[in-house]
C-alpha cells in the first residue's frame, strides 16, 4: 500500500515538472529592449514600428515648348529628401524665348528651382513645369534701316533716315543704334519699307517716316515726320502690319483696323481709290473685321487668317499674290477657299508675295518669284495658286534633294527673299542672295530653302539684309550695310553672318 501512494506521488512529480517546462517553452523571450523596467520600454507594452518611407515621383512638363526632348526620370524618391532637379535641358526649345529653371506652377507662381538645384521631395508626386524668358531684343527692319526692342522696353534703330523714317528728327543716318524719342514703354511696334509705328504700354500710338497714302494715320494724307507723332488710338492693339502705302493694326480681341491707301481696295474695307485720281485714303484708322488670328500688309493687298483658321484676301491680284485666282482688284475681304480651314499665319512681302504657316506646320507660298522667293522649288516667274515651300533634305545642299518644308514657326519676308524660322530654332533662308543678304558664300538665287544658322529666337527681312538675334541674346546681319542698316559702326556688307554687338 505504500508503494503505491509513493508511486503516485513520483508520478505526479514528473506530470507537474513535466507541464513546467512546456509552459516554459511556449512563452516568448523578451530582448533587453522589451525587458519590463528596459530601456525601450512603456510600461511593459511593445512599441509601434517605425513607418514605412513614402516614395513619390518627378515629372517635368515642357510648358509650350516647341522642339526638343522633355527630361524624363523613372525613379521615386523618399518623402523629405533632397534631391537635385534636371541639370541639363537638352535640345528643350521654345521660339522667341529662352530656359530658366523649372517652377512647381506653369504660370511662375510657385517655386522655383533652378536647373541642377537642390529640392526637397514633398509628401505626393511633383510636376515641375520649364520656365521662359524673353529673349530681347525683339527686331525688325524696312528698306535700309532696324529697330531693335530691348529688354528695359525701349526702341532702338540704326541705318538710313531716309524720309524721317528712324523717328531721330532728321534724315540722317546713323551707323549704330539710337534710342527713338518717345516717352514711357515700348509694348509692340511695326517696321515698314519707309515708315514705323509704335504701341506704348499707356496704350498711347506713335507713327513716324513716310506719310503718302496718310498710311502713319496722323490725320492728314502726305506730310512726313521725321519724329514720332501720336495717332488715334486702336485700344488693345497687340501688332502691327506695315505695308508700302498702308498700315494694319490687331487687337487682342481679334479687331482688325487699317489706315492709309485704298487704292486697289488694297484696305479691303469695301472701297477702291484711284491712283490716277483721289485716293480716297483712310487719315485715320477705320474698322475692317473681326474674329482675326493673323494679319499682313502687302504691297497694295491684305491678307488675313480668322479665328477659325480661313483664309482671306483683298486688293490688288498682281502676280498671284492673293493665291486665289483672282483677275480684278478686291475691295472686301474675300474667303480663299482653297486653303481649307487650318491656317494658323500669313505673311506678305513688301512687294508681291506672301506666305502662308498652316497648323500642322508647314508652309505655302505664292506670287512674283522672280528671284525664286517662293521656295517652291520651281524657277517659274510667278505662281497664282499657294504650293508648298521645299527645303533641302540635307539642310544645306541640294545633293539629297528637296522636300516639303515643315516644323516652321515664323517667317519673315523681304522684297526679294525669305527668312524661315523653325520650332527649333534653326534658320532657314530662299531667293535672291544679292548682297549676301542670306548669309551665304553663292551669288545665284536659291528655289529651295536651305538652313543658315542655329539658335534662332528672333528674325527680321528687310529690303536687301537681314538681322537674327540668337538665344543668348547676341545679334547678328548678313547683307548690304552701306547706310548703317546693321548698327555696328560700318558702312560694308556683311558676305557672312556678322555679330553686332553694339546692338545687344
């Protein structure tokens, strides 16, 4: 019988020391850090994990560029670090401006980085917009003469007073730039063969040079002046279109308003004066249409784009300049229906051809060609009808042959040439090579476009030269500067591209 309860009693021994060390086993091994009463502790309860680091990406938006390669960046990066921000900008290009940074805002309101600066990721995707910067000075040009717009808004201009057309008081010339009397800032101006006009920011309008056909619209017909004369005012006007013997302006709303000549029913506001007889010219700007997008001055023509991208002519249809067949002069404006509906700009020589800038890019020409002006690629005098303008395959030969220009961004015209600007800057130049007013080392005329330079922002044609300013800001002419047309103190012509640095 003891046995028995000493037998039980070693077997309840070994069931209790057996439940110890199985209750010993299954419970957790506290780290010193989780020890009660160790460092790391609260009150015995484990602590919260860390929080996961939130990631987040960069993107950049070229902001109305128009050519080149967006910087791209696939990685993300930690909320509240630092970061650098795309150092280079490639080929990123925008015509008329340059790069300066990149900003949180497309409008410039937010912050600003500048390129290969430090930014400190926030909490949620960045979009880190391109920003542009003007690049002055703004130019153009007439028959032997350039103003020049700088950055502080004041007008400049150079050559052959011829006239009174250089604003200055006289008709001297001058062989490097002058700023033009006129009191306050400058906001747009216009150049035309002999005459120039003037938008000041107060909104007041100044016209100078030569008066036939009352086209500075100063309230008489004929008269010159040789300093700037305050006009009537067209409120809002954003440009100005000089032809030879009539003057445009366009607002911003889209109100087109012209002065001087109606010969031909060149103003196309529905009347035709006689060139033998009265003239019956506008002394003071009167209203033609509406809904405008785009406007040029021709010889005794005009030319509008609408709103709605159609095409529109009247005056005189000498040489084709019209592009729409017609025989007899036009005193309205009239549709060219066969542009079709996607014409973004048009531009007219001071002479008898005009150019046409579609929205996809490409480029239409017609008129007088005798020195090939058109770059269609013909040497046929004259063309009735717009055909595209051809360029060079190679861009500076004709060894690749030619094709369909496209890409283009703005145009200027001369009496006798045609200065092309692309969306990427690069300068295209056709026609009549006189003077070298292309820039290029050959005498004979060219009927296809070739490329002359890069780094273009701004491009002026004027009667026999013309002047380009770069992205950086430096200007350069080509061709005739016998009367101080460039502005660099010389009286030669320019057989290459010549910087002109006293007009930067």
């Amino acid at each position: 019988m003891k046995k028995n309860h000493l037998a039980l009693f070693a077997m309840a021994i070994v069931l209790f020391l057996t439940a110890a060390f199985t209750a010993a086993c299954s419970s957790p091994v506290s780290s010193p850090a989780e020890a009660p009463g160790g460092s790391g502790s609260d009150g015995g309860r484990p602590t919260t994990p860390d929080p996961v680091p939130s990631y987040y990406s960069i993107t950049y938006n070229g902001n109305g560029n128009t050519a080149g390669s967006i910087p791209e960046d696939e990685a993300t990066y930690e909320s509240g670090k630092d970061i650098v921000t795309a150092a280079e900008t490639g080929d990123l290009y925008k015509v008329g401006y340059r790069i300066n940074g990149w900003n949180t805002s497309s409008s410039g309101g937010g912050i600003h980085y500048d390129s290969g600066s430090q930014f400190t990721m926030g909490d949620g995707p960045v979009t880190l917009y391109a920003q542009w910067e003007p690049v002055y000075p703004v130019v153009k040009a007439g028959q032997n003469f350039t103003l020049f717009l700088k950055e502080d808004r004041n007008l400049y201009v150079t050559g052959h007073g011829l006239y009174g057309r250089l604003g200055l008081g006289s008709e001297d010339i001058q062989y490097t730039p002058v700023q033009v009397p006129v009191s306050g800032r400058v906001r747009t101006f216009g150049a035309g063969w002999d005459s120039a006009a003037a938008v000041m920011e107060d909104g007041r309008m100044l016209a100078w040079g030569n008066n036939d056909y009352a086209k500075l619209g100063i309230g008489t017909e004929n008269g010159n002046t040789s300093s700037p004369k305050e006009i009537a005012s067209v409120n809002g006007t954003v440009s100005i279109a000089n032809g030879l013997y009539h003057t445009l302006f366009l607002t911003g709303s889209g109100e087109l308003w012209a002065v001087g000549s109606r010969i031909n029913g060149s103003s196309g506001d529905g009347t035709a004066g006689n060139p033998a007889g009265s003239r019956n010219s506008n002394v003071n700007p009167s209203f033609v249409t509406d809904n405008v997008a785009s406007a040029a001055a021709g010889h005794d023509y005009t030319m509008v784009v609408k709103k709605n991208g159609s095409l529109w002519s009247a005056g005189a249809p000498g040489n084709g300049r019209q592009g729409s067949g017609a025989t007899q002069n036009v005193v309205f404006l009239a549709e060219n229906t066969s542009m079709g509906m996607d014409n973004a700009k048009v531009f007219a020589g001071t002479e008898t051809h005009t150019m046409v800038l579609k929205k996809d890019g490409s480029l239409w020409s017609t008129g007088n060609n005798d020195n090939r002006q058109l770059g269609i690629g013909s040497n046929s005098a004259n063309s009735t009808s717009f055909k595209p303008v051809q360029e060079y395959v190679n861009g500076t030969d004709a060894s690749g042959g030619t094709q369909d220009m496209k890409d283009v961004a703005e145009v200027s015209l001369g009496t006798i040439h045609s200065m092309i600007l692309k969306n990427d800057g690069t300068l295209w130049a056709v026609g009549s090579n006189g003077d070298y007013r292309l820039g290029i080392q050959f005498s004979d005329a060219r009927n296809a476009a070739f490329k002359v330079l890069d780094n273009v922002a701004h491009i002026a044609a004027g009667d026999n030269h013309t002047i380009a300013v770069k992205t950086d800001g430096t200007v350069w002419g080509a061709g005739a500067n016998r009367t101080g047309q460039f502005g660099n103190g010389r009286d030669n012509t320019g057989r290459t591209w010549t910087e002109i640095t006293e007009a930067q």
